[in-house]
C-alpha cells in the first residue's frame, strides 16, 4: 500500500454542503493550469516580450511564476488592454525573457508542470541549479527526466534514486539531438522536454520506448502551443516528435478556463440532479478535459452547447439524469478526470471498473490508494487492480475525508458529500493548487439547489 498520509495544516475540516434537491447551477471558472504553465516557460524562452492573458492564480501557477523570476526571467503583473474585461481571478502578466542564471533553489511544490517542465529550462541557464519540493514530491517519478538531461550532456547530480531533490548544472546551451525516454509514468516528462527543445543547439528528435504513453492530450497541448509561437514540430510516428531549433515567437496568449476543473461541477448535475452549466467553455481546444462532453452522458446526462434549451447564452450545459449506471471505463487519455468519475462511480447503481489510470500512483498522492481509502471509509467497497479500481455500490455515510494534499481528491469529497450527509474533506484549502476560489464556488452552487418537486429528476 502507497503511503496515503494526510495533513490538516491545523484546519477545521470542511464539512461538504448537502444539495436540497436538484441544482440550477452557473459556473465560470479561471484559466486552465495546463496551458498557464506551458505558455509561461514558452514564454520565458521567447525572443521578445508576451503577455498573458485571463491567466489561471493558483499555487501550481505561483511556483511556476517564482522558479522562473529566480532563474531570471521578467514576470509583472499588469492590467488588461486593448479595453478587454479585467479577470475576475487576478491580473495579466506580462514575461520579459532576460539571460538565465544558476545559483538557485527551486521550490516545485507539488506541481508536476514545474518538477518537469523547469529542469530542461533551468539546463539553460549558467550555473547550478537545484530542484526540490514538497515532501512527498520527493517521491514523485522524477528518474525519465533526470536521465534526460544527463543524455544530452547536462550534469546532473542526485542521490540516485531519481528523484528530487537534485542539481543540474547548465553551461548556458544544451547540445540536444537523438533522445530515447521512458514516459509511461507521466506524459509531463514529454512536454517538459519539447517546451524547452527549441532552444536547444540541435532541436530535439525525442523518442518514446516506453509500454503505455498515458494522458496523451496533454502532449498535443503542447505541440499546439510550440507550433502557435511558430516552432516546427514534426511527428514521424505515434511517440516520436522531431523538434527543429530556432527562435520561440513572442506572442499575447489568452488562456482558456480549465476543463478539467468543471469534472467537479459538471459532474454535480448527475449526483444531485438539474443543471449546471459551464460558462466560456472553448469550441475547439486541446484540454482533457473536453472529454467530459462524450463521458457524462454514458451515465445518463445531457450535454449540450450554446444553442439548445440547456444553454442560452454561451458555454456548456449538463443535465442530470434518472439514475447512475455502472461503467467500465478507459481513461488513459485522461486521468485527472479519474477521481471526479470515481467518486460518481460510488454513487452508481452498479459496479464500474476504471482503468488506464495506473499513473495516478505517482501523482500528487498515490489517487488509487486514496481513492479506495476514502471511499471505502465511507462505507463503499473499491478494489485497487494493476491499472484502475473496481467500484461495487454500497451505501455511503459521513464522516472523514482525506485530501491528501491533493485538490482532486479534496474535490471528489465534495462530490459525495452532495447527497451523503456529513462528509468532513480534512484539507479544502489544498484545492489552491489549481483552484483556489473552489469552496465559494461550490458553496455558490449548492445553494442553487432547491426542495425537490415531483417534476424534478432524483
């Protein structure tokens, strides 16, 4: 069993709201923090000044925001132009690149987008730089990366188990070419390595040899966002990306609200029932979590766009449906929908089995550990298999609920915690990794919820 020990940083918990009946939910939310963090390193690396439009404020994104200023890059804060609405949840910035520097200490936090994506930057930069986190991001996979650099000539320094903390020492270049990596234990290891291959002497020719490649979407994000700053990036096979050298564009990006961050509230809708709509959601978009638009409705929702009765003016809308089937689902696309879906998963009227999920045991707390551990707290029964979970249903109760310092599993209490009374999530404020304003959020959608009628869905 992976160690799942949770902390309460001294909090009371947070006792999840009860839904009164069915919802009549309105959601917007704040800027995805996959795409924040990309654009900021490829803005960082740029040849001229970008800014940063409706950019995701959140623990991920200020751990991304220092590690840079201390290597340093020029992050300030501005206000909107052009006459464009200020954003609701903290200001633009604008990224002046500037010649990088060792001589630091990167605190990662949790973050899997800074832990990964940095290292190849900070090989930029001239002088040693050391690389560390939270405590238990000391035993995140780290090893696909560390490895990495030291195949492109980058001395790099650890204690041998392949993890943080460790030093890279960076000459100002790095030489680049032909790279073989081992990505099956996060897709980030990928993306951390083309972010930064442009400015690389001889580009990148990076070649998976691993068995699985999971969460695949999130490297099509970023061949997205390299192409959109006029990088050449060449796919000759399915896990093989030819990155050409040459400059990265400056560009103003503004930056979508996260998908992945609407799995709670979307979601929501089939728990309590009604409807809850997401505001702004893209038309077209490389986040994961479009996925939720083909997911839902497998367990019975509605899912429509601007245009039909469910959405009037913009955005996506779910509607509930009369029950929760089980399911078996693949979500090797996208695991960080997985403890949202799992968390439906144990309301369901029958079993369901969740697999491609076998990452999530490296991830900000082994989820598939967690995940069991907290549903089968509450009276569930979940089995932990080699690549997923089985959910049988069974009645839930109250009572604690463990985050793990981790905001999805902080977010699947509050799920549960709709329909089952008492439901005590220890650490809500760990859901400022991506999502600091999640408890108003919430609090704002429950109250939406009214005495159910005899017209209305269970």
């Amino acid at each position: 069993m992976a160690d799942t020990t949770h902390s309460q940083h001294g909090a009371q918990p947070w006792i999840a709201p009860l839904a009164r009946g069915p919802l009549r939910g309105d959601v917007s939310l704040p800027g995805s923090k996959s795409l924040t963090n990309r654009e900021l390193v490829l803005a960082a690396l740029a040849d001229g000044p970008s800014v940063i439009r409706l950019p995701l404020h959140s623990r991920d994104s200020a751990l991304m925001i220092a590690a840079l200023r201390q290597l340093g890059v020029g992050i300030d804060e501005v206000d909107p132009v052009d006459g464009a609405a200020p954003n609701p949840y903290g200001p633009d910035l604008r990224i002046t690149p500037a010649p990088m520097h060792g001589d630091v200490r990167l605190d990662c936090g949790l973050a899997g987008t800074v832990m990964r994506f940095v290292p190849p930057l900070a090989a930029l930069a001239v002088g040693p730089v050391t690389v560390d986190g939270d405590p238990y991001a000391r035993k995140r996979p780290m090893h696909a990366i560390i490895r990495a650099l030291a195949d492109l000539g980058v001395a790099v320094t650890d204690d041998g188990d392949g993890a943080m903390p460790f030093t890279l020492t960076g000459t100002g270049s790095v030489r680049g070419g032909a790279l073989e990596i081992d990505a099956s234990a996060s897709s980030q290891f990928v993306s951390g390595l083309l972010l930064s291959a442009p400015r690389f002497d001889e580009g990148l020719h990076l070649t998976h040899v691993g068995e699985r490649l999971p969460s695949l979407p999130h490297i099509e994000m970023t061949v997205a966002a390299l192409r959109a700053r006029g990088v050449t990036v060449d796919e000759p096979s399915v896990g093989e990306w030819v990155v050409h050298p040459g400059p990265i564009a400056a560009r103003d990006a503004t930056i979508e609200p996260d998908l992945s961050n609407a799995a709670p509230f979307a979601a929501a809708a089939l728990v309590a029932g009604g409807t809850v709509r997401i505001r702004t959601w893209p038309t077209e978009t490389t986040q994961v979590g479009a996925d939720l638009e083909t997911l839902l409705p497998l367990w019975g929702a509605s899912v429509a766009r601007d245009g039909d009765d469910l959405v009037v003016d913009g955005g996506v809308g779910v509607r509930g449906g009369a029950s929760l089937p089980g399911l078996e689902l693949d979500l090797s696309r996208g695991g960080e929908l997985a403890p949202a879906l799992v968390a439906l998963a144990a309301l369901a009227d029958g079993p369901s089995v969740v697999t491609g999920i076998g990452h999530l045991r490296g991830h900000e707390t082994d989820r598939l550990a967690a995940l069991a551990a907290d549903v089968n707290r509450s009276g569930g029964t979940v089995h932990e298999l080699d690549d997923g979970l089985r959910i049988e249903p069974a009645p839930l109760h109250g009572g604690a609920w463990g985050a793990y310092d981790d905001h999805r599993m902080a977010t699947a209490g509050a799920i549960v915690g709709l329909v089952v009374d008492g439901v005590a999530v220890d650490d809500i404020g760990s859901t400022a990794k991506t999502l600091p304003q999640f408890p108003e959020l919430w609090a704002a959608l429950v109250a939406s919820s009214a005495p159910a009628t005899d017209g209305d869905r269970p």
